[in-house]
C-alpha cells in the first residue's frame, strides 16, 4: 500500500513523491503509533470531531482576536468534555492528547489545569472526607479549577514563596495574604477569568511558625455571578509569544478566610487547637511532575513531527531555481542544503518519539508498582529521564521547528504555514514544568553522584573507553559501535566534569561548585540524554519486522547518529579516539543517508498520519493544493473585510491631496 | 561619571550593579555610537519624540487588534514623515533608522516601502521625464508606492517571475496580466490596503517575443476613493509571526493597462512601434540591496544589543535559588549558566555593530566613488560581504534574542518582556532581502573563484596555515595569534570544499556541483564571515583610546573569540593544529571571561544608550522596578476590560449548575 494517500486532483508532484516511496505508508505508521488498533482509533476520533462541529472553528484561530480566542476556547473546552465519551479517557497518552490537540490546535484553554493540575491534587492530596466533598463536584464540572504556585517573583525555587496562610484557631480558618508584590500568584493556566477555584501553595503558619509551602482549596469567584470574591484581587496577565487562547492569571490575596478544612491534608495536618502534624514522607507528589513531563515529550515530539510533514510537503510542491537548464525549476527538496535543514529533523521526531513512548511505559510500570505495592523505587530514575529529556526534547524541537519553518521561507512566516502558532506553543516547553537549564543542572548532580559511587553507575559509565574508535565507513559501521563511539564521548565529558567539580569542591560549598561547574554540567547532561536518546531508537528500530520499513528508520537513524556525530567532532578526537579520515567519512555519511531519505521524504511523514485538521498549515496541506489555497485563506484576513480600510478618509486622503497640491 | 543613570527609587540591586562598573558609561556609549555627537543626537530625538504624542502609542501595541495596529501605524507613518525635519534625513544609518525604531517599535508599516524601494526604484530607473513626474509626487507624498517583485510561486529566481506586461503598438500600451495563481505578487509591504501605486517587476513582452523582468509603475487604487481599479484584485495577505501592523499584500491583474509611459525606462527601453532597446549594463540597481542589507546588519545588531539589556538588566534584579544558604537568594546573573547564556550575545552584538559601522562606510564610500567617477569597483567586495554578513547577523541575532528571552524564564514569554516582538521580528531578516541559505551560498562561490586564481585571493586564503597553532594560554594569548587560529579553520574549510567541488565538477555540471556540496560552501562562508567579524571586531577595539573602555571591550572580544573557538574545537585538531590542552585551555578562557564581565554586565548594557522607551520592556527597565510595572502591564490587558467575561453566561455557568445538580 503506497498510494492510498494519493487522490485526483492532487498536486502531481506530491503524487510522484508518494510513488516513490519504497516501504508501506501503514506498516510505518503502524510502527510510529505503536499498532494498527491506535491508527485507526485516530481516523476515529477524528472523524467524530470533524462531525461535530460545536468541536471545530469556523474561522481559523489566526484571524480572532484575542477576546475571540478566549471566548471560543472556552466554547470548545466544553465541547470537548461534553464529549469526552468519545474517547477512552484512561488513555491519556494516547487518544486523550490526540482528542485535545485537534479541537484545541495549538493553544491552551481555562479548563486545562482543571483537568491536568487541579483533579491531580484533590486526588493526591486529599484526606477521605476531603475528597467526598471536592472529587465528584471536580469530576462533574460543578466547578472550575486550577492549581496557583509560582508567584510573580518566585519560580523554581518553592521554598521561597511569599504567599501565606496563616491559622487563626479562634475561628478555625487560614487567612490569606500576598504580604508583597512580588508574592502574587502569577502564570497559573485559566486563572485570570475562567477559574472560580484554585489550589493554591502558601507558607502555612501556625502558633506563630512557619510550616512551609502547603496547598489549600480557595474559592476565588462567586458561583452565581462570577465576581472575584471580597480579598481576591484577580485577572488576565496578558499576552504571550503564544498560547494567546488561555488566561493565564494573577491573584493576590489580602486577608481572605478560608475554613480549615480547605488545606489539603492528606499529608500534612492543622488541628483545630492550631496544633501542627508533619508528613511523614517528604517529597511526596512526585510522580504528577514526572506524568506532565512524559506527556509533554510525547506532546514535543508530534508537534516536531508536524513540523516536518509541512515542510516536506511543501518543499516537494515548491520549485525554484535551476539546475539543469532545459529542466526547468527544482523541486527545493532536491537542494542539498534544504534536505540538511529537514531530513535531522524528521530523524529527531522519530528519536523523540521512541523515547516518549519508552517513558510512558516506565511511567506507566512505575504508577502501577507504587500503587500495588507502594514500590517507588522507579521514581529516581524516571524523574532524572524525565527531567533530561524534557529538556532536551523541548530545546530540539523548538529549533527544529524553526528549521522546518526557515526552511519554507517567505511563506514559513504567514501563519498560513502553521509554523509560526507551532513554534510559539512548542518553544513555551523550554521554560515551563522545570526551567530547562534547572532541569540540566539536577540531571547533572544525580550524574556526578553516579560517577562518585561508580559502582552503582549507569551501566556505560563503568566500561573502559577503547582507546580509539573501531568506527571505519558509514556504511559498514554497526550500530553498536557507532553506540560505543557515543557512549566514549558521553562518559569523557561526564568524567571531567567531574573532575573539574572535584576540585571546585576542595575550594567551595557544593552549591558553589555546582555553580561554578554550571556550563559544564549541561553539556554532561545533554549528552547523557543524548546517548540515551540514540540508543532507545536503535533498540526501538531493530525489532521492526518488515524489512522496507526497518532499512528507512535504519537511515533515519543513521543520519540521526551523523549529524549529532558530526557536531561532536572534538569530542571525537579527544584522545585521539578518531582520526581526521574518520571524521570526514562521518560528514559523508551525512550526505549519503540524505540521498537514501530523499525519495522516500513525503512517504515518511505522511506515515505520522497527521490529518490536514491536525497539521492546520495551508503549505503542509495533504494534497499539495498550496497556491490556490493560500490565496483562498488570505482572503479571510481580518483587513479583508472592507475593501478600503478608514485608515484612507483618516489620514492618508489628507496627507496625500495635501501632497498632490503642492506641485 | 559610572553613576548618571543612578536614580532615587530603583531597585537597589540594579543601583549596586552600576556602581560596580570600572569604566565610563558615557565614554562606552560614545565607542558604540561613534562619538558624543550621536549619542547627544539620540538623546535630543528621543525628546522630541516624546514631546510630541502623535509619535506615540497612548496604549502598547501588544494590546491592540490587528486591526488597531494597522490604524496605528498609519497614523504614525503619516505623523513620523510630518515630522521628518526633526532628524538629518541624509544620516539614514544613523538619525533616519533610529527615528524610525522609536516611533514604529519592532513593526513595520504600509509606508516603509514608500520610501525604501519606490522612491529608490523611482530615482535610479527614471528617465529625466519619468523624474520629473514622479519624484517630487513621491517625495510630496501625493501618492504612496511599494514595490511588487515576488509572487505567490516565485521569490529568488527573478527570471522565473509569471506577471506579463504585453506591449499593445495601437494603443501604446502595456497590458498587464497574472496568467496563472502563482503569478500573483505576494508580500510587499504596504500592498494589502495602504499603497494606491506600485513599482511592478513583470516579464516584457514586444513584438511576441519576452525580454526578461522589467520595472513598470502602476497604479492600483482611486485617488479619490482607494478604491482598487478595474481589473487590479489586491489585498493583505493575511497574520504573520511579526509585522502584523503592516498591510502585506497580494495584487493580481486582468488586462490591466497602462501607458507606455509607465515602463521605467532608464535602462531599456520600448518604443513606440514596440521596438526593445536593451541596457547597457546587466546588474544595475545592485547598489539598491547592497544597501537595505547594509542597513539590516544595523537594525538587527540593534535588536541583539536590545535583548541583551533586557535580559542583563533583568538578571540582575531577579533573585533566585540559594548559594550560600545565610545570603539569601542570589541575583540570578550569579549562575555561570546564565552568564552563559547572555554575555556571549552581548559580545556578539558588539561584534556586528562594529561590522555594520564597516559595511556602512565601505558602502558610502562606493556610492561616493560611484557617483564622482562611475567607479563601482568595489561593488563585488561589498556585494559578497553584505550577503554573507546578513546571513551570519540576521541568523545569530535570531537565535541570540531568544537565549536571552529564555534566560528570562515565564517571564520572558510574557509579551511584557518586550522579547517576543523583538524576536518575532528580527527572525523575519533570515528570509526577507534573500534567503540566508541563499545568501550563503551565493559568498561561497566567490570563495570558490578566489581558491581558483588563489593569487588574486583575499590575504589570508594565501598564507600558507602554520603546523601547529601557537596557543598557550587564553590570559598571554595574543589577538593576533587567536585570530590565525581562526584563519586556519576558515581556509582549511574553504580549500577542503574547493576540493570537494572540484571533484564533483569532474562528473556533474557546475549547478549541479555547487548543490551536491551545498553544505560544505555554506559552512565554508560561515567561517569566512565569523573570521571577518572577529578580525574587524579587534582592528576596532585596539583603536579605543579609553584604557578602562579598551580593556572591558578586550574581554568580550576574548569571550567572543574563545566561544567561537570552542564551537569549533574538531576544526581546531584538524591535522593536530591544536591538542586537548589548547582546547580545554580555551574553555577555561570562557569561564575566566564571563567572570571577568559578569561586574560590568550591567554598566556594558547601559553603554548601548537605550531608552526605556525603545527597549519597550518591563523586564528592562533602566530602574529595575520590574514587578510592580509587570502587575500594571497585565492590568492593561484585553481581557481585564470586564471583571467577567461573557463566556461565563455563555459557556461555564450552565455546565456548572448542570455539574453541581448531579451531586
């Protein structure tokens, strides 16, 4: 089956390259999306959308305004969970993201954190009673919530928070204040208008002490009007480089009195008397740090993924400039450079993507272990690969995106293209659920523990490096030596990092030293994350049964390999451990496995399966239809809707007469 | 004088960080801006700029609808040219360009091409007669022009473009038509709904036979109702990533015509029985995207330099995390990660500020030397750099200003940070006045000519490289030896890619060849470009008569020097020019330096002269008085207008009554 994405009509070059294709588009989509039953639960779930059209736009979301984004976001927020039947919610890997991210597209909405940050915290956080009165009223919709923890002049660092709560026993309530500025609640998704509840983190003081940051339950907006309650002080923080459609929100308290009861206290207690009763483990609530991680790889790696198949496509569909003259123009994707730009990244989805499946199942495996058998051994290690390859994949995808994005030109900065919502959504991954250099940097400390106690160490960090590469031709090169080639550079920078920490500790506090090795650190971490990253793709790849699908994701992820190589190359030759003729074979292979994915490009990504809903890019349209099309959406440009705008009789007519009178 | 931007009422932080400065902010700014003259100048347009509100925006721009942008623009484009007289319109690079910035902010608007390619066209492609009949309707602003080369389908291979212009003899007059879809002009600036003329390039057609692109001048619109005229279908062409108060259009004909007159005859010519007279010189008008490039490497230096203060300035303000647990939280600027992130970018754009002051006076001086004596000798030298500098610029300003918007955490998502418009609009500069691969890989053919006649190479292409480099240390390293460091790398570069080329011509044609090492000659003009900008860089600073000036701006060229350097380590062992030694010494160089900085970070970013009005960012302020101003930004915001949103009616209080009815 080659040509079932093939249609009359369509444009003839996009035809061409699909007949090109040497493997079975649904074999590698079966492979992508992990069985044939998750494919066509997505041709599903996407025709029931596509049915209802309370679930769609009418007009695309880049010719709204931002009132219109917000108002029609929450239309459809609750659209989506009046249908949310039509999913299997347990699923939320799988159909849950995918159900979301078509009626949604690229932004948030105010019922998110309702759903991912709010019902997390009543479940995990709640006593039994706590939880009769709060879960089914959360799971019904009864009320809106949302989770408010970072302040205004407080991120990563919780401790530091300034909001409190502090217990008056006479009347058993917590008062609320935000004691400064820099103390108000600010970023929380849906906080700013639709909200009318929060869980919100203060410092919890009783008898006079500060017991640190606890949650407490919050009304914040009165249930029959909506007004902001009296010591509620709220709204919308404005806009952003994107997610424009969602109000993220501030909120300052001054004396606001909730009862008791609304402190979450599963875990930590105030009774009545004021009397203060601590957890019993710390670092409890964990595990919805690691889930939101996951499922944000999973999240990155599509949209990279989406990214490639417009780009692809309409690299396939657009001809510009000469080559052989009688020829006439080129398809750009036969440009050599323009294949360097794409073809990475088309490598680096695949690698993204095999690894959040790999850390869903260890999410998955872990949450079942804790929950049966209250086993958490799992947590250290998912926590650290979830802290570095969120980091990773977020920067990577983000910069491929844009890749992608340059590499469609002119017509990559219309939001016609889709990329430029893609790249403002994407790149937002960079900074939020862990600041992604704070994330290196915790990596990194778990890493120099491990080379201290080698011993216990990943299992690469305790081999002997060979003292040189067995690396000879790219094309005769297996993959497990091209892993060791990986695997020497990783564990030399992890090693002197370690080296340069060790003696920055004889002078310095550890915090110092950490500072002080910071640069280093990173670079430790990323190619950690890295090799972990290349590794997981090769496993994943050798089990492929069909042999024409396993030979492309073999020269995907050869190329993935190359150029990350390539980039490597004084690593490479540290030591010696390889030559200059071998670094130069390396950059060869780069060219050749560029040449063995060009004919097979279009088919890739259209392996991914991404419906022209899901793509939402005029230039990444299935059917190659680009020009005409463009056109089309330009005519619904907000400036279109009257032939001669007012700015004419307002100040050009006058300015112009004005000019024209003088000659 | 370290203290004259010290005022009562900052935040003290950012006071300490200006005390600690150990050379004079003015005597840096007069370096950057060449002189005490312009920076006075600055500072006087600035206070006109404000005096006058027509100038301003009563509300910021992020706040505005696309259509509110669009009519502010206009009336800022009418009132900026009203007032032109307050600045030296003949100082473009300097006066005109900054003018500019501080009234229009990071957008353009639907006159800039008016006076950037009309008015340009209309002078260079005018006969007397044609002069006499549009220049002074131009300059009095009796209409408003653009310029309408790329289409839909066609942007850098002008002989490609579809718009005919058929010469009719009976009448005299061209018919201008767009055949196919791709043939409509797409994006110029202004198109959509404020020009009512138009510079139109389309293929000559007389006595049947094509004669290639040629200039025609068109009207589009009523003089008196802006209505489009017969047979002209215009519009905008719809949201964009940035821009998007300028009016971008589309423009397509139906035998639509104009006097024979209306073709820019200075050139070629038609006559009237449609005989075609040929120009004597191909390559004419050349100078025009020497300029707007030279200009470009200005502007996007600027906005580099403008993200740097942000992010600088607001490092140093935010506390965050501990160090020293007694201390307190530490400024963030204290991380060597973050330093990392933002202090090379500081460098960088020192780096590309003093190539554009280069490029500008190199230009000058051709249009000097063109105009007395017709001698454009130096076009070819200024052509290749402008080329290759607005790839290196335009790419590592994109990608330098989002370092520092990340290194701003959440809130440089926030459109308060400023960052996002500067991002936005910067990135657009690798693909408008010619793609960067293009570009790239334009210079590199030059390189590869000038390998071939190696005697008429640019000087360093002609030294034989030393065996080994002389590198000891990066405190006694000499500029002179880092620089043959990167000479090295750039000629073994250029010669392994003429080799490379060369082969290839033994099979493929000279097109083909140039494609199949396409990205070779790009990395080959990179490091063509970088070692110019890092050469040009030290000739200016060793210049520098200010000894404490002379020796902070050595610091950041060693930092730029050594973070270059480091990225190019496998270069630098190529053939064991340097060993680990050398290489891990540079690395030590780096950290050395952002130490060495890290005191004047602060006192460098105020040396950029920049008002706050300018940078247009709460997050860089000059009185570092960011939170309270970020809670008055946000309270501007759209949605804050109602304390409830409609969507409450309308959407969330059924569901909700419905939800709680359950319980």
């Amino acid at each position: 089956m080659k040509g079932h994405l093939i249609k009359t009509g369509d444009n003839p070059d996009i035809t061409k390259e699909r007949r090109s294709a040497t493997f079975c588009i649904n074999k590698m989509a079966n492979f992508i999306h992990e069985g044939h039953e998750n494919v066509k639960r997505r041709e599903e779930i996407l025709k029931y959308v596509e049915e209802h059209p309370e679930l769609c736009d009418k007009i695309p979301v880049e010719f709204m305004t931002r009132e219109e984004r917000v108002e029609r976001n929450a239309q459809k927020a609750v659209a989506m969970t009046d249908h949310a039947d039509c999913i299997d919610g347990s699923d939320f890997f799988g159909e849950g993201m995918y159900y979301q991210t078509l009626v949604m597209g690229r932004d948030f909405h105010g019922m998110l954190l309702h759903y991912s940050m709010f019902l997390q915290c009543i479940q995990s956080q709640c006593t039994e009673e706590q939880l009769d009165k709060w879960l089914p009223l959360t799971i019904l919709r009864g009320i809106i919530g949302t989770y408010a923890q970072t302040e205004l002049g407080h991120g990563t660092n919780l401790k530091k928070l300034e909001t409190t709560a502090t217990y008056d026993p006479v009347k058993e309530e917590f008062i609320l204040n935000s004691p400064t500025i820099t103390a108000a609640k600010w970023w929380p998704g849906g906080l700013g208008k639709t909200c009318n509840y929060a869980i919100v983190m203060a410092q919890l003081y009783t008898n006079g002490k500060n017991r640190g940051p606890h949650p407490f339950i919050v009304q914040l907006r009165d249930l029959n009007n909506h007004m902001p309650l009296p010591g509620i002080i709220i709204g919308d923080i404005g806009p952003k480089l994107g997610v424009n459609g969602a109000d993220n929100g501030f909120l300052l308290f001054k004396n606001y009195r909730i009862p008791r009861e609304n402190m979450l206290m599963k875990h930590s207690k105030v009774l009545p008397n004021g009397e203060y009763i601590a957890p019993k483990h710390s670092k409890l609530g964990y595990g919805a740090m690691v889930f939101t991680r996951s499922i944000m790889i999973r999240d990155q790696a599509f949209m990279l993924s989406a990214a490639t198949v417009i780009a692809t496509r309409y690299s396939a569909i657009r001809r510009q400039g000469e080559i052989i003259d009688s020829k006439g123009e080129v398809q750009i994707i036969d440009y050599q450079t323009q294949q360097y730009r794409i073809f990475p990244q088309i490598s680096r989805a695949f690698a993204f993507l095999l690894a959040a499946s790999e850390i869903r199942d260890m999410y998955l495996n872990y949450m079942e272990k804790s929950q049966i058998s209250s086993d958490i051994s799992l947590l250290g290690d998912l926590h650290a690969l979830s802290c570095g390859l969120k980091a990773i994949v977020s920067f990577e995808t983000a910069q491929g995106i844009e890749q992608c994005r340059l590499a469609c030109g002119g017509h990559g900065y219309s939001e016609a293209s889709g990329l430029p919502q893609l790249y403002t959504f994407a790149v937002g991954g960079c900074t939020y659920e862990g600041e992604n250099i704070v994330m290196l940097l915790q990596v990194a400390k778990i890493l120099m523990k491990l080379v201290k106690n080698i011993k216990n160490g990943t299992e690469y960090l305790k081999r002997d490096s060979e003292k040189t590469s067995n690396f000879k031709d790219y094309k005769t090169a297996s993959g497990e030596d091209i892993i060791k080639d990986f695997e020497n550079i990783a564990r030399n920078q992890i090693f002197l990092c370690y080296e340069k920490f060790n003696n920055t500790l004889k002078e310095f506090t550890y915090e110092e030293a950490v500072n002080r090795t910071g640069i280093e650190m990173c670079k430790a971490t990323r190619l950690h994350v890295k090799l972990y990253l290349i590794k997981n793709f090769y496993t994943k790849l050798t089990i492929i049964e069909d042999y024409d699908v396993r030979k492309v994701v073999m020269s995907l992820w050869k190329l993935y390999a190359f150029d990350m190589l390539s980039h490597l190359s004084g690593a490479l030759k540290y030591n010696n451990y390889m030559n200059d003729k071998q670094i130069k074979n390396i950059k060869e292979g780069i060219y050749y496995y560029l040449n063995e994915i060009r004919p097979n490009a279009v088919g890739i990504v259209d392996s991914f399966n991404m419906s022209d809903r899901e793509l939402h890019s005029v230039l990444g349209r299935r059917d190659g239809n680009v020009y005409e099309n463009l056109l089309e959406w330009a005519k619904q440009s907000q400036l279109n809707r009257n032939e001669v705008l007012p700015t004419f009789k307002k100040y050009f007519e006058g300015m112009m007469k004005d000019g024209r009178s003088k000659l």
